[in-house]
C-alpha cells in the first residue's frame, strides 16, 4: 500500500525524495490510531514527485480508515486532496471559513469550479 517493496534494506540516502515521503508517511500511519496529521508534507518535493505523491496520497486515503489532517498553504493542493478545508486567520489563530468539498462538482472536468472556489 505504501509502495516501499523492495526497499526494506535500503538506508534513507539510498531512497529518493518521493520514497523517503513515503517512508514518513507509514511511519506516521504505524503510529496514529485514527488520525494522520501531515504538516506540508510536499513542501521539499519537486513539483512532479509532487503531483505523484498528492495522487498516491489520495489512494491511500481510500484505502485507510483514518482521517488525515493536512496542513497546507498550497490551495490547489488543499482541493485536490481535502473533503473539508479550514482557512485559519493570523494570531490568534481562528477559523475564518469552512468549505465543504464536493468532488462531484470540484474536478479536474470542472476547472472553473475550482477557480470560483479559489477566489473566495
């Protein structure tokens, strides 16, 4: 699930960025009960490791029964992998809005939707 066959004997300066991530999220997976909480955790990739990661991501959520709580300043990011998304204010920290999304009608198929959304 985690795409890490055939790697359990390698040393972390053998792997790369995309397997490391890897790597932190199973650590993170074996270590939570119900919840996964991912502070930026594409920050340091590439933007193609990126993209990939973020779509592996999204399988491995369908596959997991845990809730992932996903830290990010990225809004792309946020829609594509997010059921629920909070936008925080400064200090002191409070919820300033709350969107629910509807992946039925915030798609790749539907980029206009996407860009309403961004704009709010």
């Amino acid at each position: 699930m985690f795409g890490l066959e055939g790697y359990e004997k390698k040393y972390p300066s053998e792997l790369s960025g995309g397997m490391k991530q890897r790597a932190n999220f199973l650590r993170t997976f074996i270590n939570s009960n119900d919840i996964m909480l991912l502070d930026e955790p594409f920050g340091a990739l590439d933007s193609i490791t990126k993209t990939s990661m973020q779509k592996w991501l999204l399988e491995v959520k369908n596959k997991v029964n845990a809730t992932i709580l996903l830290i990010t300043h990225d809004i792309d990011e946020a829609i594509m992998l997010s059921d629920r998304i909070y936008v925080i204010s400064h200090k002191p920290s409070k919820v300033k809005s709350e969107f629910v999304i509807d992946k039925d009608f915030y798609n790749e198929d539907k980029i206009e939707n996407i860009a309403n959304l961004k704009k709010k």
